[in-house]
C-alpha cells in the first residue's frame, strides 16, 4: 500500500540513490530521484503531487542544496536538508530548514 504523500528526493551519489530508493520504496511511499537542482526545478515544475522534498547539500551544478531548500519553501512545500559534511551543521542551523545528517 503506498503512503500518502510523494516525495522528491534530490541526491547526486548513485550509492545514496540505491540505498533510499530501497528504503522509501519498502516503507510504500511515492517518490521520485533526482540528481541536481536542475532536475528538481524541472520535476517540481512538472509534477503537482510532491508533498516534500529531501535535498542533500552538496550538489553538483553551482547551487547547494541550502539555496534549493529555500526555493522549495518559496513554492510553499517542505524541505528536509541531509548532509554527511558534519561541518556544515551551522550552516543547517542557521537556514531553519529540518536536517538529517548522513549517516542515517
């Protein structure tokens, strides 16, 4: 049985892709992988349904993924941030966006 919402997961690393595609797709959820900020513009621009996104911060494409979370929550969805630079966490702090830090 699917879960309610559809979430967008924005992650360059073809490793970190597997490994959520595996875990949001035995947990039933909906969901869509992208691998930059380009794809997830194009994505969110094409598809109504996201309910959430999940963004790591270092992306490739001269955008990180703290800019990405922002545009996220201009277009009035959530956005949950996931890095495994672990010296970044002031930076999360600071952005008010929900964080995770790798490893889960």
């Amino acid at each position: 049985m699917s879960k309610i919402c559809k979430l967008l997961l924005v992650e360059d690393s073809r490793e970190i892709q597997d490994l959520l595609r595996e875990l949001f797709a035995s947990e039933g959820y909906r969901f869509i992988i992208v691998g930059d900020g380009a794809e997830m513009r194009r994505t969110l621009d094409d598809d109504p349904a996201i309910d959430a996104v999940i963004i790591d911060i270092l992306l490739p494409g001269g955008v990180d993924g703290l800019a990405l979370a922002d545009e996220v929550a201009a277009r009035g969805l959530p956005a949950i941030i996931v890095t495994g630079d672990h010296t970044q966490r002031e930076r999360l702090l600071e952005s008010g966006h929900r964080h995770l830090l790798k490893p889960f």
